[in-house]
C-alpha cells in the first residue's frame, strides 16, 4: 500500500505569510506524528496525534505553530506569521499506535519549508 | 529529558573499511530503534531490539542492545556507497506517549568509493 504523504515537498514562503503543510499517513495507522528536522538538530518533536484522544502539543515551539487531525486520517500543520527560523524539513510519521516498543514510525519525505 | 549521544556526529571512510556508530544514554529504554535517511526522503526503519544484550544481523549490518539496555551499537562490515546516509536512533519508553519515543541527532555516514 501507499506510504505516508505529504505535500508540498517543497515551500518557500515570504516572513510573515502563513503556511499549511499536509500530511496523509498510512491507512489504519491510529498515531500520527510531526517532527522538524534543522541542519545539526535531528529531529524535533512538534506534536502527536492518536486515535480520538486530545493530542499531545508539548512540542509546539510557539502559538504561531498549530496543527489538526481530520477524522483520524489526514492532518494539517499550520504555521502563522512565518519568520525564518521556522525554515526546516517538517516530517509527519504514522504507526500502528501507542505500545512504542513494537510500533516503528513510518515517515514521509517531508515538506522543506523555506522562509525568505 | 531522556537524552541518547550518538557518535560519531560525522564519519567519512572508504568503500571496503568496517564502522561502528554509537548510541549511548544515562536512561534506560524498553526498546531502540534504528533509522536511516537519505537525502530528500524521510527517515527509514532498519531495526527494532526490545532485549539487553540483543544482538540482530541485516546483511552486513549487526545491531547491538547493551545489556543494561540504555546504550546500542550499529557495526557495518564492508561499507559500501549504498550505505551512505543519515543513521538516527530512537530509544523507546514502554506506555507510548509522544514523549516515549527520543530521537538522536544522527550520525552522517559517507562511504567513498
């Protein structure tokens, strides 16, 4: 079957315009996860979706970073008033769900978001 | 916090030579897994070891779970171009949870012809 989408691949974007970044994740994967990756910085947790339980936005840099899980399949993240520290690769991964030992992340190729 | 050290941050060598990369922490975990990326896709699963003491083979790749299970080694016989990417480990807590899964900064692998 397809593997977890997103799009776009890549976005370059003027400070201070918002952004949306989509992701489709495996079908009948529960979890759902966005990660930032910066040159140097591995992979930053943002925020994580599973099943219908609240999701856990501990990872979210700033208020201007939101994101939304539609019928427990696709997901946007939503940036607001870009600044170019924002620029990064943004990676959405899906799995089976929670029991992490046994549950490996399925990525996507990511959006790489160029704020100028 | 749970932090994993991965090591060497950059390794360069040449077509043939053998590497071992590190994944170390002060934490225990319940399971760790291995990543690699290439560039423009995303990170990719090699291997999952629940066990301490865990060994487990992928052709020229061998995976090693330390005994006390906060530490685990990548060994690669006979590198070769192919293998040429970001390698990322991932330590897990039992429960789930976001925060039950910790990433490295990676170790940049580049094998020379």
């Amino acid at each position: 079957g397809a593997g977890v989408s997103q799009s776009p691949s890549n976005k370059v974007t003027e400070k201070g315009k918002d952004v949306e970044l989509r992701c489709d994740p495996i079908s009948g994967h529960t979890a759902l996860y966005w990660y930032r990756q910066s040159l140097g910085q591995g992979l930053e947790f943002l925020i994580y979706f599973q099943g219908n339980s609240a999701p856990d936005k501990s990872g979210l840099p700033s208020d201007r970073f939101s994101a939304e899980r539609t019928g427990g399949s696709v997901s946007t993240l939503t940036i607001q008033r870009t600044q170019q520290e924002d620029s990064a690769v943004y990676l959405c991964a899906s799995s089976r769900g929670p029991g992490r030992a046994n549950s490996p992340l399925h990525f996507g190729n990511g959006t790489r978001l160029t704020v100028t | 916090t749970q932090l994993l050290e991965q090591s060497p941050q950059f390794l360069s060598i040449q077509e043939g030579e053998n590497l071992t990369v590190y994944c170390n922490s002060s934490s225990v975990f319940s399971s760790l897994q291995w990543y690699r990326q290439e560039p423009g896709e995303g990170p990719v699963l090699l291997v999952t070891v629940v066990t301490g003491g865990e060994v487990k083979k992928l052709k020229r790749l061998t995976f090693q779970f330390g005994d006390a299970r906060k530490d685990s080694s990548l060994h690669i016989t006979a590198a070769q171009p192919g293998d040429t990417g970001l390698y990322l480990c991932a330590g897990g807590r039992s429960g789930g949870g976001a925060d039950g899964l910790t990433f490295g900064k990676g170790t940049h692998l580049i094998i020379q012809p």
